[in-house]
C-alpha cells in the first residue's frame, strides 16, 4: 500500500514555474498545491501518470499567470511512498 509525504517550501513568484517542472520530473508525485503566505489555496494539482507533455502546457501556463500575482508562494508536494513488504504497519 502506498502512503503519502507532504513537503512543504517557499518560492518567489518569478521561479514558480520553473520548480514546479523541477517537482514533477522528480517523479512520484500525486499533487501539487500553491498557496499564498496566508495559506489560502491558489491552485491544485493532480497529477497522475499520464500528466506530462502537452496535457500539462495548459497547466504551466495557468501558474505562469499566477505567478505575476503573488511575491512568495507556499508549495506543498505529496509524493507517493510506496511502502516495502517487510515494513510492520503503522500504528494510528
């Protein structure tokens, strides 16, 4: 079974666009949120396995529009931890 990480960091406005492409060649990543420095969610975005090339141009170009908006962004990125057989499960 899977599990998610969430990380979380700050970019400026004018390199929002160039670490979100960084993220998503990064690999195993299931979403990206971009928030103001309030916390308030600007954008999110789902990413699956197919989600690269000319499906996600539109996307680049709706963060390249917000990112003239805003000086700083908040970026949280879930990435999918896949979990090895011989790890004992998690306590809740």
């Amino acid at each position: 079974m899977d599990e998610e990480k969430r990380h979380e960091f700050e970019v400026r406005g004018d390199e929002l666009v160039k670490k979100i492409k960084e993220i998503v060649h990064e690999g195993n990543i299931r979403r990206i949120i971009i928030k103001d420095p309030k916390g308030h969610v600007f954008m999110e975005i789902p990413l699956t396995v197919g989600v690269i090339g000319a499906l996600f141009a539109p996307v680049l170009a709706a963060v390249g529009a917000l990112a003239s908006l805003v000086g700083v962004f908040t970026v949280e990125v879930v990435r999918r931890e896949e979990k090895k057989d011989d790890e004992p499960p998690a306590q809740a």
